[in-house]
C-alpha cells in the first residue's frame, strides 16, 4: 500500500528541476494524488515565454504559485495532459487572467450513458487548440510535442521537450503508483499499447503529474507492463476456477488494500475483464451492474 510521505512538501514554492523547467505542488494530496498534483512551467529562465503544463485544480494559491513560477514571461500555452479535476480545472481561470490559449488535449466527451463512473472527469475545460500525436507548440529555447497516450483516459497526451529528452507524463506513468485505468472511459488495452509507445521512445527522463522524476523511463515502463500482465493472468486464473463478480476478485488479488482504494481496484479488474471480453477471452452474463463473468 501507498503511504504519502509526511508533511511539509514544497506547496506553493518552484523548484527548478532542470535547466528549462520549473515544478510547483498544488495543495491536494489524497490516496489518488500522492503528494498532489505538480504543475510544470517550461521555458528558459530569463526567457520571454514559457509554456504551463497541467495547471491543476482551480485553487486561488496554487495559481498565485503558478504566477510566481512564470515570474512575468508570457504564456505561449497552457497545456493539458488529460481532464481530470487534479488536472485541468485551473486552465480556464489561468487563460482569463493571463489571455494564453489552452492547448493540448481533447475535451473529453464520455459516450457512453447511465451511471457515471469516472468522477474525476472536469467538464469545465475547453481547449482553443488540440493537439494531434506528434504536433508541437514552440517557444524560446523550448519546444513541446504532444505524444498521444490514450489508456488512464482517452484523451491522454504525453508531452516531449525535445530540448533535454524529457518527457511530462501525466498519469499515464508515475513513479509512486500504477496508472488508474477506470471504464468507460479508461481503456485497458488502449493503456498497453500507450505503456508499449513509451517503450519505444528514447526519453532520458520522465516528470509525471503526481511523484519524483523518474529518471530510469524504461525500467519503470517495462515493469508496469509486467505488473499488467501479471494481474491479467490472476484474473485468468481465478476466472478459471469459477464464475465471479468482480467485487470478488479484490480479496485474492489486493491484499491489504486500503479501504479508500476498492472501488479503483474494481474500475481496474473490470477494465482488465473488458479488455480480456474485447480479445474473447472472457464473457459476461447476468444484468448491466449486476454482472458475473466467466472464461470462454
Ligand atoms: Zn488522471
């Protein structure tokens, strides 16, 4: 289990974590945000502009942080990597105050009806521009290109600095924890594929949204591919041993699992069921809400 380190963290305060970016922790540490969600300002310090990645929930002292973070240089762009409320909600307030565009990801449009289980999701963003996998926005010094990461959710970007060989994360991969994949909208397979992208990238360092920089990418990446795997193939074998709901698979597979943490680890068996359905190798019977599923 996870534990969030003790207090005091840096809260408010902007750390250079490398010659062309600057970190600032929002206040809001919870068993989904570890130490709360770190919002990046990219750009050359005595440079005329910067961009600001994931400016974080709408809270009054995190943007008055972010502003002294940017330290009077023009935003070209504030950049989202997906619409989650840790993420995305200070964008709109930030492009009022300052008049940068928001660019980056997609807003998300969640297709599918009833019961909403993805929570998380901030239907107040409104991007001026998306970007498209590969596209770059540009300023003095620095350069960012979006990296399409569908998986944590749909509309997930990564984004590249190509000036050092960083790459900003996100949620898709963090050193503190394994990425939340929740249906409908997170997609299990969708995430593979974005962990087997990564792998094929060249990128020396990865800051992600909640946590340390990690600074071994691939070794992390090829663990969590590992640690998916792994948990497909528990779930392959409790499904062989009987039919079941997904609340059942929790005790064998999370052993002291925080309380607070059940109803993840549920969104995350059952993206795993539906992308083990999607490859016909599980079904479903039994009413919508009310499922038992079994092996073909
Ligand atoms: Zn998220």
């Amino acid at each position: 289990m996870v534990t969030i380190p003790p207090q005091p963290w840096p809260t408010g305060l902007a750390e250079d974590v490398e010659p062309l970016v600057r970190r600032v922790l929002a206040p809001n540490p919870s068993p989904y945000t570890f130490t709360g969600t770190q919002t990046y300002v990219v750009g050359m310090a005595d440079g005329p502009d910067c961009a600001v990645i994931d400016p974080g929930p709408n809270d009054p002292d995190h943007l008055e942080a972010i502003m002294a973070a940017v330290a009077g240089r023009t935003i070209v762009a504030i950049m989202c990597t997906h619409t989650h409320r840790d993420h995305s909600p200070a964008a709109a307030p930030l492009a009022a105050q300052t008049g940068a565009p928001i660019v980056g990801c997609a807003p998300l449009v969640l297709a599918v009806d009833g019961p909403r289980s993805d929570e998380a999701f901030d239907p107040t963003y409104a991007p001026d521009r998306v970007l498209a996998d590969g596209e770059a926005m540009r300023g003095t010094g620095w350069t960012l290109t979006a990296v399409a990461t569908p998986g944590h959710t749909s509309n997930h970007l990564c984004f590249a600095l190509e000036e050092s060989g960083a790459l900003f994360t996100g949620d898709h991969v963090m050193g503190w924890s394994t990425s939340v994949v929740i249906p409908p909208d997170g997609d299990m397979g969708d995430y593979m594929a974005s962990l087997d992208k990564l792998m094929a990238r060249e990128d020396v360092r990865y800051h992600s949204a909640h946590g340390a920089a990690i600074e071994k990418p691939r070794q992390l990446v090829r663990g969590m591919i590992g640690h998916r795997r792994q948990r497909e193939g528990q779930i392959l074998r409790l499904l062989a041993e009987a039919p079941r709901a997904v609340s059942d698979f929790i005790p064998a597979m999370y052993k002291g699992l925080d309380p607070r943490l059940v109803g993840a680890a549920e969104m995350s068996v059952t993206a795993h069921l539906i992308d083990l359905e999607k490859r016909g190798l599980a079904k479903r019977t039994g009413a919508h809400g009310d499922e038992t599923w079994q092996t073909i």
